[in-house]
C-alpha cells in the first residue's frame, strides 16, 4: 500500500470511530422515556393525516429533477471559476457550450410550465 494513503486511512478511521463512539454514547446516555404519541412512526407528534402510501403529484417530481440538474450545474462552475485563468479558451468555449445547453434546457421547462406549482 503507498504512504501517500496512509493519512486517508487513519482519516477514515477516526471518523468511522468518532460515529460509532456518537452513536454509542448516545445510545447509553439518553433517557428513555417512551409513550403512544413518541412510538408513532410521525415526526414531531402530528396526528396522520389520510393513508400513508398517498401519491405525489408528477409536478413534484418534475420540480426536484430540475433541482438536481441546475444543482449539478452549479457543483461543474464553481471548480472551473476557481481554476478559469489556467484552463485557457478551449475549457472556456466547452463551459459555454455547456451553460447554452442547460439554458435551452431551463427556456424548455419553462415554456412547458414545469415551475408552475398547482
């Protein structure tokens, strides 16, 4: 195994060590005080509403797709900002091609009126 690894390697296991030791902890030192209303399988103590295997509309599922892709978009610019004045005109023009086609993408959604929620 290279000693270039190493550091990754005791990193893993510290943090493997430090969530379980949290995990642990956790598990011995919290009270336990159980009722009907903490045993529910709600958050926060709320009354259920309807069935639980309710259906979403598509929108929903349509608006967190879009969601996705503009967060992927912003995960690719921010690395190439950070290193712009290294990569040169070639790097530049394939950023461009790629904001022009999420763009067309963006004018398409919203001309099919995929951001309009109901």
């Amino acid at each position: 195994m290279p000693s270039e690894y190493l550091p990754v390697l005791v990193f893993l296991m510290v943090a493997t060590a430090f969530s379980l030791g949290a995990l642990l902890i956790g598990e011995l030192l919290r009270p336990r005080r159980p009722y009907g209303e903490k045993l529910m399988p709600y958050e926060s103590g709320n009354v259920p509403v309807g069935q639980p295997h309710q259906r979403f509309s598509v929108k929903f599922y349509i608006i967190a797709m879009l969601f996705v892709v503009f967060d992927v978009e912003a995960v690719f610019l921010y690395p190439w900002a950070i290193v712009f004045d290294k990569l040169g005109l070639y790097a530049f023009i394939e950023m461009v091609i790629f904001i022009v086609i999420l763009l067309a993408g963006y004018i398409y959604a919203w001309k099919k009126e995929a951001f309009v929620w109901d």
